[in-house]
C-alpha cells in the first residue's frame, strides 16, 4: 500500500512538472496577401529582403519534388528582386487526408515565404513533407532566377 501511495505521488509531482512547463514559442508572423497586384506597394522596404536575387523580374518555375505523399511544385515571381507570389503548381491530393493538409499548410509556407523574401521557412507542423517539398521548389525557382 506504502509503495502505491509513493508511486502515485512521484507520478502525479512528474505530470505537474511537465504540464507547468511553457514552451518558447517565437510570436506568429504578421498576416500577409498570399500575392501582391502588379503596381502595388509592398509592406516591406526593399532593404528587408537579404535572400531576394538581385533586380530580376519574372515567373520562375520551381523543380517537381517527389515526396511520400506525391509531388509539390511551386512558381515565384518577383519584381525587382522581391518575391511578390507564389503559386503551388502541384500538391499531394491523392487521398482527402493530402488534400486537407495542403490546403491548410500551403497558404500558411506562402505567407511565410512573402514575408521572409526566401525559402529560409519552417515547416508547418503536421505538414512535414508537405513543407519540405515547397520549400526545395520554392528554393529551385529562386536559384533559377539569378540568386
């Protein structure tokens, strides 16, 4: 009975402690258009953009990557040097489960991407290869356009 009590107790003191732990969690990106229209101002000034490449303007076709779930493809374009869209040319949509997982993880690596002016992202949770494929595209189409 003494051995049960003891027991009980550490456990219950090991859940407390885990639970009253906080993780550091950066705060979320500011929300950001998924594109921008041709002529529009962006939020960010021209310095904030360290990865663009240089003053290219155009629509650059990422590589096809084959993930577990299917491919992803993606296409940039900038102007001037700044990633201004970004477009999935391709996503995993064999099963519902693939649809539903880009659908929720795709616009959330295009807001990031828009925001950081690069494929330096992370993953979405949840969305593991999902993310990885993007990212490798997103960074083909960039290399492509001079970077």
């Amino acid at each position: 009975m003494r051995r049960t009590a003891v027991t009980v107790l550490s456990t219950t003191a090991g859940v407390v402690l885990l639970l009253s732990l906080k993780p550091q969690h950066s705060p979320p990106p500011p929300a950001v258009l998924a594109s921008s229209p041709a002529g529009a101002s962006s939020a960010a000034p021209p310095s904030a953009a360290p990865h663009a490449p240089g003053n290219r303007t155009g629509t650059f076709t990422g590589d096809v990557i084959d993930t577990r779930y299917g491919p992803v493809q993606v296409e940039a374009t900038l102007a001037k040097g700044r990633l201004t869209a970004v477009r999935v040319l391709q996503a995993p949509s064999d099963r519902g489960r693939d649809r539903a997982i880009a659908a929720y993880a795709l616009p959330r690596l295009t807001q990031e991407a828009l925001g950081a002016q690069s494929a330096g992202i992370d993953a979405v949770s949840g969305a593991s290869y999902t993310s990885e494929g993007y990212i490798r595209s997103l960074q083909s189409a960039l290399d492509r356009a001079g970077a």
